[in-house]
C-alpha cells in the first residue's frame, strides 16, 4: 500500500545535497578536467545510471558557443562559470537552450564594475540555493497531500493490484504539475526576462 514513509524517503533520496553552495565551489581557477571532476563529484547522486556523464568537454565548448558560458581565461574557469555550469545543468532538466540562454542572461552577461557585478552573481547564486533547498520541503507536504485524496478516490477501484495503480496516479499527477511549472517558468522567462533583454518593456 503507498504510505508516507515510501515518499519521505523518496524525497529524500531525490533532495540529499542536490543544491552546491557557492562556499563548495573552489575558489581557483580550473581547467576544464578538473571542472568536470568536481561537477560528476558533487552532483553524482543525480545519476540514474553509473554511467551516465553529467558534463562533457564537448557540453562547456558548445555551451560558450552559445553564449551560456564565458570563454575561459587561460583556459581555465572561475568559480562563477563553474556556478554557471551548475545553473545550466539543472536548467537543461526542464528548458530549452534558447530559454536557458535567456534566463541566465542577465547574470552572465551583466554590465557595469566587475566588483559589482560578481557580488551580484554571488548574491544570485546563493539565493536561488537558499529558495530552491526550502521547496523540497515543499514536494514532501504536496505528494501526501496527493498520496490521501488518491487513496481515497481508488477505494472502490476493483483490480487485483490498486498499490501500482495508486503510484500510477501519484507519478502522472506529478508529471502534469511539472508540466504546468514548465509552462509557467517558460512564460517568466518570455514576458519579464527576455523582454527585459531586448530593450523592451516587460511591464
């Protein structure tokens, strides 16, 4: 039978150290190996598969082709890119590149005193950590929520194996909301950053 337990401990499996601070990140310049490392390190848990490759040298070089990305210098990047490179990840789970370039625009290609500007990014970059950890929260409270009012409704379903259809019902009421944030987050994107980007008044 589903039960609160099964999705504590799924959200949980699915939120542990997802999200690297800023603090995590070195504070050195990295050659692209060395970015790769620490980026299959630190989100590692992510994989569904051993074998799957999170990030590839060919992944960065077409990333700074598109403009996602600053060149290194050197050859070597910041911590920013790397924190950059995290964003884009996490991103690309939901987004199109073209939205991912959008999005991240006004961060990566800010104007004005580098100073400012880095401090800017810093900022950026630990509140959205901050806000995204307290979400998971969140995803618990709603999946039991979901998990009750669909137990309810399968009371009366006559099959020999209403625990898989119960999960059916969770994962497909899951897919939908994702579906609608996609949605929502896209039209964010379109109407108050892209805009923003072009010159144009989002108001």
């Amino acid at each position: 039978m589903m039960d609160v337990k099964s999705i504590k401990q799924m959200v949980e499996e699915i939120g542990v150290d997802e999200q690297v601070q800023l603090v995590d990140i070195p504070d050195i310049d990295l050659y692209m190996d060395q970015v790769i490392t620490f980026i299959e390190r630190n989100l590692a848990h992510l994989k569904r598969n051993e074998k799957d490759k999170l990030l590839t040298k060919t992944m960065i070089n077409n990333y700074t082709k598109a403009g996602l990305l600053k060149a290194p210098v050197k050859k070597k990047y910041s911590r920013r890119q790397i924190a950059t490179l995290l964003m884009i990840y996490e991103s690309k789970q939901v987004l199109s590149m073209n939205d991912i370039g959008q999005l991240l625009k006004p961060l990566v290609h800010s104007q004005g005193e580098a100073e400012k500007r880095d401090a800017l990014f810093d900022r950026m970059y630990t509140l959205s950590r901050e806000i995204n950890n307290a979400g998971e929260c969140g995803l618990e409270e709603i999946c039991i929520q979901q998990m009750n009012a669909i137990q309810d409704q399968c009371q009366t379903l006559e099959t020999d194996n209403r625990e898989t259809m119960e999960w059916f019902l969770l994962a497909n009421s899951l897919l939908a909301r994702a579906a609608r944030e996609k949605r929502l987050a896209e039209r964010i994107i379109e109407r108050y950053i892209s805009a923003e980007n072009s010159g144009v008044d989002a108001g």
